[in-house]
C-alpha cells in the first residue's frame, strides 16, 4: 500500500480543538478548510482557516453533526481527508463511512474499530473474552433479590446496586457488607421506580478509592502499535476531567508495563489505527480494569504530546495517509511531568453548572517551552450553552511534578479571564492542595474536598468572618423582635460576654460535605455587623427569617435561625453572590459533648426532617450493631438509621409514614447489660 | 451636659509606655483567668466527663439563655491562697440571663478538690449570695459538691459567716419572695445536703445526682447497713420516695432545661423588676482602648480622673457638681448604657472641702434615688497640723457617714490606689457597695508600703533612742524592706481578689460593660428600705 497524498483537511470541528489540527496541518504544508455555525462565524477557526463555510446553522444536529452537509462541503472544496477533532462526530462509525463512501480520508480508526469500541456492552464482552480486566459487575440480572444476592457474594464487597436508567446519586446504594444487599436492593427499587419510573438495577464492583489511568496508542496501517505512556485523568467533576497529568505518577512500572502490554494487545485484535486512548480504572492495589477505548484524538493530548515531544496529530495525517510510524516504542522517551487544567465558564459554587457571558478582557499566561495554552478566546467571545463550556486548556511541563505543578500554577495565575465565571481559581485550588501534591489523587478527590477548593479561592477567613456575622446579627435580631425597649441593655446584646476573656468564639460551619470549626475574634466579626441590612420577614417562635445584604462585598441572601431544642442557635445561610450561590449552616461551637452523645449514644435522635418510609423493628426487639432500623426520606433521599450497638429497641417513638423532625427522639437501644443492671436495682 | 474634652496625647512617648505596661498587665490576667477557667486537672475532667456529666462551664452554658452575658465574680477567688491550687475557689459564681431573667448563678466545680468546701469557697458562696438578696436576683445552685473540706473545718463551719449561713440565706431569700432552684448535678452529702432541701423547687440527675446527711461509708460506720449511694440518696429515691427533689432528669441538660423552665414559670414581682432604659444612648466619644496609655506603671504618678469619665460614661457627658470647689474629688451625674449615675472620682488626695463636697453630693443622689459610682485612687486624706487644727477628721466623717447610710445602690472601682481612710470615705468593701471592681494596677492597703516601714521605722527607732541604744543603718533598711515587701505582696490587685476583698478584677476596656451590665442588676431593688429612719433631714449644705 503506498500512502495518499493529503493537500488539504475539513476540520469538522470549532473552537480550540480546530484551531489546534490547523497548526499542525499548516506546518505540514496542508491547507485547513474551516467549517461553522452561524453562531460561529466570527470564531477564530474560521478566521485562521484557509477556506471557511457556513453551516447555516445554529443547532448542532443542523450543524457541526450534519454528516451529508460536512461531506458535501468537504467534496466541493476538494478535501483529500477529514479531522473530526473531539466530540462532535469523531467517534461517529457512520460518519467514518460516509468519508469512505466519498472517497475521502477519515482521519480516525476504521468504521467497525469505532462501532466495536463505542458500545459498551460489546467491548466489555470483547475485552473480557480476549483476558483483558473490565470491571466485575453484571447488567440484565434477573430482577430478585436471590439472584442479586448470588452476583454480590460472585463480585464481592464494597459494591453498588444501583438504577439501570440511574444517575445523580439516586437510586443508588453503595453495600459494604453482604448483609447489607437486602435493604440496598429494596431501597434502590423504591428510589429507582420514583426517580426514573423504570425499577431495573444492576450491580457493580465499588471502588474506594480509585484512579482514572489511562494509555495514549497510536497504530499504523502496517500492524504497528506503539503507546505514548500513561495519563492520571482523576481529578473529574460531574464526570469531566478537570485536571490531567502525564505520566500518571507513582504507578509502579510492572504495573504501567502491564498496562501498556493489554493496551497495545487490544489494539492489535482490533486491527486499529491511528490515534486512541483507552481507559482504565485502578484500584488501590494497582489492579487496572478496562472502561472503554476513545477512538480518537482527547482532549489531554498536549500532555503526552509534552513528555514524549511527539505531536499526535501529524501523527494522525501520516496514519491516515498509509504512512509506517516513523518510531519503534524503543524510540520513545519519556521526559519530565506536565500537567493540563481545562479552563471551563462554570459556576464552581454551583454545582459546577456551565456560566455564561460575553468575554470582555482577557489576557492569557506567556506561552514557552514549558507552558502551553490551546484556546480560541477572543474579546467580545460570547460564551453560551450552545456549545462545551471548555474554553481554554493550559497545559505546562517540569523536569519533576513539583515543577510541573508550580509552573501550572504561575500560568494560571497569570491567566486573567472576565466577563464570565471560570474555574480558573478552582483548577488552582485543586493542583496546590496538599493532597493532590502528595499525589494522593483519586476520582473522588475533588468531591472530597470540595469545599476547601471553593472556599480556598474566595478567602474562607473573609467568608467565615461573614457567615459568623450574620448568625450573630440574626441572633441579636431574634432577641430584639419583642424586646424593643431593652435593645440598649447590655445584657440584650447576645454577645456571650466573658469577663477576661479573649473573647474569641468557636463556631461550627457546615457546608456541603465539609464541617469546620473556627475560632474568631469578635473584633473581626463587628466590621461587618455595621455593613449588614436585615429585613425581618417573620418570626414564628423558635425560627426566624430574615433577608440581607452587605452592601460592600454585594452579598445577599436569607438566613433561617432555628433553636434547638437544648434552645441553642442554629442558623441556615444561602448566600449569592457575583461569584456563585451557596448554602452554609452555622452554630455556636460548643466544647462540651453534646446532648444526645451523652448517654453513650444510646438514645436516637431523627437526624433531620423527614417522613419514615421503612421501620424495621419493633418495641422491645433485639438489633445488632449495624443493623438498618429505620429509614428516612427527605428531599427524595433516603437516610437510614442503624443501629450503633447491639441491644434492645426501647420507646420506640415513630411509625411509618410519620412526617419527624430533626432531634426528635425515635427509639433508644438498651444494651444487655444496663437491662441486668436495672433488674438488680 | 457638658462633654469633657480629652486632654491627653496619643502621640507622646510616655502614652506609648503606659500602653505597653498596662497591655502586658491585661494579658498576664486574661491569661491566668484562662488557667482557672481549665478548672481542674485533666484528669479530673476526664473521670467527670465518662460519668457523662457536663464540665461547670458547660453547665452555665447551657442554663444560659443564648447570647447572654455572664457577668462572672471574682474568679480569682483562692488565687494562690493554699498549698493546693483550687481554681476559681472552686466554684463559679456569677449574674446572666436565664429564660430572660437575670438570675445568679452558684456552681460547684466538682473537678476541684471534689467541689468540697473551702474557707474562700464557703466566702465566696455567701458573697453570691449576698449579692443576689441585695439586687433581688433569683438563685440557681449547680450543687456537684462533696460538701465540707474536713481538713478546714475549724475554718468554715462555727462561725457565723460559715458554712451554715448559706441555708439561713436560702430560707431568708426565698422568704423575701427571690427564687431558689437547686440543682443536683452530683453529690450533696451532709450539710451540702440542705442546698437542694432548701430550696424552693429542686432538681436531680439520674445516675450522677446524690443527696444524703451521711454516705454510704458513715452509714456503715454508724450502724452497721450496707447501702449503694444510688439506694441511699438517688435521683429515683428522692423524686419517687423521700420527695426531696420535685423533677427528675436523665441527665445534665435536661436538668438544666427543667431548671430554666423553673425561672420561666416565677411571675413573682420581684422576679421581673429589672429595668431598661428605653432612650438610646450614644457611646463615649473617645475609644475605651486609651485608658491602657493614661493608667501610669506607678501609682506615685496621678492621672485625671476626667480622662477615665471620659471614657466610660455615655457620649463622654459629665454634668460636674462644684467643679471649682473640692477640686480633688470629682463629683457629677452622667449616664452608663442610659442608667443615670452619680459619680465620685478621686483626682488627688482628699481635703475637708473635697470630703464635704462628696457627702453633699451623696446626699443628693440619695434624694434623688440615682445609683453612685466610686472611682478610687486615693491615698488618703490630708495630713498635718493644718488640716488637723481645720478639723479634716470631722469632714471626713461626714463623708464616711454618707456613704454607709446612702440608700442608693453603689458601685466601687478602684482604678489605682486604695489607702487608709480614702478606702472608707469611697465606699470600699466594708460599706457596703453592691459590687466592688478592680484594674489589675489597683493596689488596696492601710497604707503605703513606704510610709508604713517608715513609721514602724521612726516607732522602732525612738524606743531604742530611750533605752540608749543605736540601730545600724543597713538593719533598718533591712527591717524597712521587709515591711515594704510585705505590703507590696499584701496590695497586690490579685492578693485582694484572691481573699474577696473585691468582687472581681477586671480589664480596664470592659469598665464601661461591666458597671452598665451592674446597674442593671441594682435596678432591680434601687431603694434598699434599710430602717427607715425617723429623723430624715433635708440635704445639708456642708
């Protein structure tokens, strides 16, 4: 087979990833013909490209996956080849035939390698079959719970039953204990059947902690396959990576080698070629398991690109061409570490929803030898929901990680983006937090730590400062409702005076999965208590509502205040702000044990407001230690109650389908033991 | 009313000084106070805490409303008194709000010594409980006390101000109509006993709560009966037997959720008579903050008084009675957080014209019923032929007379010095003042040091001089240092507080707290009816 002759490449694609094929193909000699949307038309891959044609529309179906329009086009201007880029229609098997169909060069595997790779099921099944490690777990089971049963005793545990048609956590239920299968199987079900409508579950190996590897391929026509090392892609929020490295760091190298060998082994039984990334999960203990091949170029290329000096799209056209590989794996080396963050416009704060905007001002870090930034920015960029909100990707490279991190971190601090919120300062957080320099990274991480990376960028000391100010405003406020005319009083003051002391005070902020005890002095809080206006909507015994503002930092928001029952404040903050929305909960912090700790936590308390959806036991039955009691549903979740010790349920104070509140006792457990000794006294 | 106008600079080197002295001597207090807040040894707490009983602090904590201020008194108290080290004398004392009442607080810390009773414990036990019959306050006693420290007991049991006295007070207090709550968070063995027994409604934890004239070991002792403490004495035997206590509790909290309930159901007058001045008042026109860089490192230097009013009273307004006469005393009315006072403030030492000047002016505020505030820093009155011969004893006494028969409450702080008679004539512990603060700089003696080696000095010398005899320099200024030493020791602001010679030593930023946070508390009983005397008299021009 002699190679083909490339003179000029459709780029079906937009945005950052086009503009980078473009670089590549100019260098080549090759002229880049650009294709848009009407949105599209003033983007920067239509002005860098050498031809460009309007797709006529604003809808990705009409446009930018419009395979009969592209191929159209691709054939009037007199295209030899086609880069699909990322996304859109780059693992599309009917695209890549309707490329051959026209005689043109799909610049990707073939049309079977994509469709084989692109459905789960079969690759599973494929991998599987040719000795390749997927991950244990078995989908279409017999809906019963003995069958579930038998499969959780097959996987073993820590594993999830959870929602075929599942996502968001629901329907979801993560079982450590084979005991526990039962419960999860009946709770799953419930939720499952009022989340999605559709009760299918299927079970699944649950991985503690675990790393998103994965291995970067290239093969050629001629039955060679070599691999350009690993990546760490774990750092992934709302199931997009966020921040990837290369290589994928303190991996052992029997392990990488191993991982490398049933890489290269796939893709041999495939027949692939060209560019591609498969996926794996691995364990604590070094076990990988297969998740999926990517049939094309990813958007973490650069990294590879950094540590082997290989650019992988001219890789790519050479492939598609008919080329051999230039290189045997011999040849290729792997140097220094480099790490990407992807600059996404999204709301961190918010559940890291895509931001929208218009760019008004940007200016981006020097681009070296070091630091790499692929982007399509412009000012006046209107960012939107139309398209991915990834808008830019600042990759840099180090003779160590260390290095690495610390020159991504320079980068990015010199990479100023306004007019719409980024995750530029998350992405910061992430790579300077403590555990990510130990490299103790996992696909958990960012959602373990969530909330020191948000608060880490947004000065937590300021913030808290804040919060704490409100809590005692609105306490101040709450005491002052009926007591207009002691509101001068020092002792109306709620400000827990202390004769000589240091008048600091402890207070405990809960937010999202963290929960933080800070110490502040009033001297801090005071400032801003004279900045914050309180409207007070009602007042209705122990809860109080009020809106307020603080004008110089344009914060707004509501604060609920409850009291407990013990009469201790408690107090729900939501808090907006140009920088996102978020919720905290605030309380005095107390050195003392706390009430329904004291009694050796044997009585129960409703861990918040709720319905009871399942009661297990009865008056005066013995439980064990673990053992699920009760179940309460709140916000379309479930929380169970077990049991913290083994012994018998006392006063059992709730039935199902009561509607509790939080701290109001349910049952207490009374230990074998107490029982004895009650009968002697 | 006219502002007082500051005088002082800022800027100047020897404010920079002062600043520093005094800020070192308010981070030495705050942080002994810290010490003693620890309370017991960890240990201790660790034995108390498995029990799952609160620590005292906690305890108060919880009984107070949220937010409230807890005006706490003289926790000092014992302060380096014994060979044992007893924390806050082993007990804490102190005024807060307690469902919306201003109540006092009586809390044993059992992590000291068992909470047994020592000398200062039972003195600073019936100090509270003075104070609470004075300004109507509602009682809370935290009984958690194994009663007596038997080793002191020829200290605290006989006499009329021991340990006896504080059951006479529960039973005089609640016949005057002022709450007495007790709960029983621990042991209340023997005479401790009568706490909760006498008071009005009493509350006892499950588990932790004992009370009985004699424990299990006496009881074997006396009569040969085996008994359990919980059989004995338990919160099960004396809310469903015995009837010694009316409400039972699983545990700390709930005891002292039942025992602000307790407050909350007293609708009694007296109960409710605290009062609230409805005007809004402004703050003192300069920072409280200033007063580190007027108070002087010795108390041979002076400093104006008017800087300190200046600093405490609200929008810095003073109205001066006599500013031209007497000019040693400062004597005018002003406002604290809107409670009018009458204040006395030293400004050099007292002359008869100073000494008569006050006692009209106390007369004054008695008619008027405004509550008197002493600032002391005085080292005395005149002395010398002159004032002797104009009869500066006789205008003293008016002083003296006027301040121990004034009806309206009075409130002491000394500021600095606090010698001889000026201690008399400015209200000082022994007349009476509801409440008697002191900066840690103040020092309290019969006299000063100096003077006191320099007349036993003179005394010494003349009687050898008699007999013939000589006295080598360098003995006599050994014999001169000893007496001062002792003094030095013996004035010292936390030597005073350690015996309750005061209720409290306090920062001097928290003065203008402190006395607004007591004159609400005097508000509650603002006219003590003592004997109404036959034979009032118009006020006396002096």
């Amino acid at each position: 087979m002699t190679a083909k002759t490339i003179n000029k490449i459709l780029i079906a694609n937009r945005s950052e990833i086009a503009l980078r094929i473009m670089k590549t193909a100019h260098a080549m000699n090759i002229q880049c013909v650009a294709i848009y949307s009407n949105n599209d038309s003033n983007s920067l891959h239509v002005k860098e490209a050498d031809e460009a044609y309007p797709l006529n529309s604003d809808l990705a179906a009409e446009s930018y996956l419009n395979i009969n329009k592209i191929i159209d086009i691709a054939r009037t201007s007199g295209c030899d080849a086609i880069h699909p880029g990322y996304g859109f229609l780059a693992e599309n098997a009917s695209f890549a035939k309707a490329c051959e169909e026209a005689n043109i060069i799909f610049i990707g595997p073939s049309p079977s390698a994509i469709e084989l790779m692109g459905d789960k099921a079969r690759s599973k099944a494929f991998a599987k079959e040719k000795q390749i490690p997927v991950i244990p777990g078995e989908e279409h089971l017999e809906q019963n719970i003995g069958t579930f049963k038998k499969v959780a005793e097959e996987i073993g545990v820590p594993l999830l039953i959870k929602a075929s048609a599942g996502g968001g956590g629901k329907g979801m239920k993560l079982v450590r204990d084979l005991k526990e299968v039962e419960s999860a199987f009946n709770s799953a079900k419930r939720e499952a059947l009022s989340s999605f409508g559709d009760d299918t579950l299927l079970i699944e190996k649950y991985f503690n902690v675990a790393r998103h590897v994965e291995v970067q391929v290239l093969a050629d026509q001629h039955g060679n396959v070599v691999h350009l090392f690993d990546r760490d892609c774990s750092l992934q929020r709302r199931h997009q990576k966020v921040i990837e490295e290369a290589p994928a760091y303190g991996i052992s190298e029997k392990t990488r080698q191993a991982m490398f060998d049933s890489a290269i082994k796939l893709c041999k039984l495939i027949n692939y070629k060209g560019a591609g990334t498969l996926e794996f999960l691995m364990d604590e203990k070094e076990n990988f398991y297969l998740m999926e091949m990517n049939t094309r170029l990813q958007v973490e290329h650069a990294v590879s690109e950094q540590i082997t000096g290989i650019d992988l799209v001219r890789e790519q056209i050479l492939i598609a061409a008919g080329h051999k590989l230039s290189f045997t794996q011999k040849d290729i080396k792997q140097t220094g570490h480099s790490i990407e963050a992807r600059i996404y416009a999204e709301q961190c704060r918010n559940d890291f929803l895509p931001a929208s905007g218009v760019i008004t001002l940007f200016k981006l870090a020097t681009e070296d030898e070091m630091t790499r930034i692929d982007h399509a920015l412009q000012a006046n960029l209107e960012v939107g929901s139309l398209y991915d909100p990834m808008i830019a990707k600042v990759a840099c490279w180090g003779e160590t990680r260390e290095l690495a991190i610390n020159n991504l971190s320079s980068a990015l601090k010199h990479t100023q983006i306004l007019g719409v919120e980024t995750n530029r300062e998350f992405v910061d957080a992430c790579i300077q937090h403590e555990s990510f320099k130990n490299n103790e990274v996992s696909t958990r991480f960012i959602s373990s730590h969530l909330a020191e990376l948000i608060l880490n960028n947004f000065d937590k000391q300021t913030l808290f400062e804040i919060i704490a100010s409100l809590f005692e405003k609105a306490k101040q406020q709450y005491l002052w409702m009926d007591q207009e005319n002691r509101k001068h009083s020092p002792w109306y003051q709620s400000d827990d005076f202390r004769v000589n002391d240091f008048q600091d005070k402890g207070y405990r902020i809960s937010c999202e999965n963290s929960d933080e005890i800070s110490t502040l002095s009033p001297i801090n809080t005071q400032n801003y208590l004279s900045q914050i206006d309180f409207t007070v909507i009602r007042k209705e015994g122990n809860q109080f509502f009020a809106s307020w503002t603080l004008k110089a930092d344009s914060l707004y928001g509501i604060i609920q205040l409850n009291f407990t029952k013990n009469k201790r404040a408690i107090a729900e903050l939501e808090l907006s702000s140009s920088f996102g929305d978020f919720s905290f909960t605030i309380q005095n912090h107390e050195t003392g044990k706390r009430f329904n700790e004291q009694k050796g936590d044997s009585r129960y308390f409703a861990p918040l407001n709720g319905r009871v959806i399942a009661v297990n036991i009865s008056e005066g039955s013995s439980v064990e230690q673990g053992q699920e009691i009760a179940v309460i549903e709140a916000m379309k979740m479930e929380h169970p109650i077990k049991a913290k010790s083994s012994g018998n349920i006392k006063d059992l104070n709730i039935e199902i389908n009561q509607q509790i509140t939080a701290d109001q006792f349910i049952f207490e457990i009374v230990s074998g033991n107490e029982q004895m000794d009650k009968a002697d006294a | 009313m006219a502002v007082i106008e500051s005088r002082i600079s800022t800027k100047n080197e020897s404010f920079t000084k002062r600043r520093e002295f005094n800020s070192a001597l308010i981070k030495d207090l705050k942080e002994r106070v810290k010490k003693i807040k620890e309370g017991g040894s960890p240990s201790a707490k660790e034995k108390h805490q498995k029990r799952h009983k609160l620590l005292v602090r906690d305890r108060i904590r919880h009984l107070l409303d949220e937010g409230s201020p807890f005006l706490e008194l003289s926790q000092l108290a014992g302060f380096e008194m014994y060979e044992e080290d007893i924390p806050a004398g082993g007990i804490v004392c102190g005024i807060g709000k307690v469902s919306e009442q201003l109540c006092m607080i009586v809390a044993n810390d059992a992590c000291v010594k068992g909470g047994t009773y020592f000398p200062i414990t039972v003195k600073k036990h019936l100090r509270a409980q003075t104070i609470a019959e004075e300004n109507y306050l509602p009682c809370i006693y935290l009984v958690d006390s194994g009663g007596g420290h038997l080793p002191s007991q020829d200290e605290i049991f006989a006499d009329r101000n021991h340990f006896g006295h504080i059951f006479f007070n529960e039973a005089r207090m609640s016949a005057k109509g002022i709450s007495q709550i007790a709960v029983v968070m621990g042991s209340c063995t023997a005479g401790g006993a009568y706490i909760p027994a006498m008071a009005d409604e009493s509350i006892i934890v499950e588990g932790t709560g004992t009370i009985f004239l004699g424990g299990p070991p006496l009881v074997k002792a006396a009569t040969g009966e085996e008994v359990t403490a919980d059989e004995l004495g338990g919160a099960r035997v004396h809310s469903e037997i015995s009837g010694v206590c009316d409400y039972f509790a699983n545990d700390d909290v709930e005891a002292l959720m039942l025992a602000r309930e307790s407050i909350k159901n007293n609708y009694s007058e007296k109960n409710l008579n605290t009062y609230y001045p409805e005007e809004c008042y402004k703050e003192p026109r300069y920072p409280i903050e200033e007063l580190y860089g007027i108070i002087p490192e010795q108390l041979t230097q002076s400093f104006p008084a008017r800087e300190v009013i200046a600093r405490v009273v609200d929008d810095s307004e003073l109205h001066e009675f006599k500013a031209e006469f007497g000019k040693t005393l400062i004597c005018g009315f002003a406002k604290i957080h809107g409670y009018p006072v009458g204040i006395l403030a030293n400004d050099g030492i007292l002359f008869s014209e100073s000494a008569v000047k006050g006692a009209h002016f106390i007369q004054l505020c008695n008619k008027r019923g405004i509550p008197l505030l002493f600032l002391q820093n005085i080292s005395g009155f005149m002395v010398g032929k002159k004032y002797e011969n104009e009869g500066i004893a006789k205008h003293g006494a008016k002083l003296v007379n006027a301040v121990a028969c004034a009806r309206v409450p009075k409130i002491t702080l000394l500021m600095g010095g606090s010698f001889g008679a000026g201690n008399y004539g400015m209200c000082g512990r022994g007349y009476d003042p509801r409440f008697l603060f002191a900066w840690p700089n103040a020092r309290v003696s019969i006299m000063g040091g100096q003077q006191a080696a320099n007349v036993l000095a003179q005394v010494k010398k003349d009687g050898m001089a008699i007999k013939g005899e000589q006295w080598p320099e360098p003995e006599e200024s050994a014999f001169k240092k000893n007496i001062t030493d002792q003094f030095d020791k013996q004035s010292h602001s936390y030597y005073a507080s350690a015996r309750l010679w005061d209720d409290g030593v306090i920062d001097p930023c928290d003065t203008r707290k402190v006395i607004a946070l007591s004159l609400a508390i005097c508000s509650r009983n603002p006219d003590e009816q003592v004997q109404k005397s036959s034979d009032e008299f118009a006020v006396f021009r002096m």
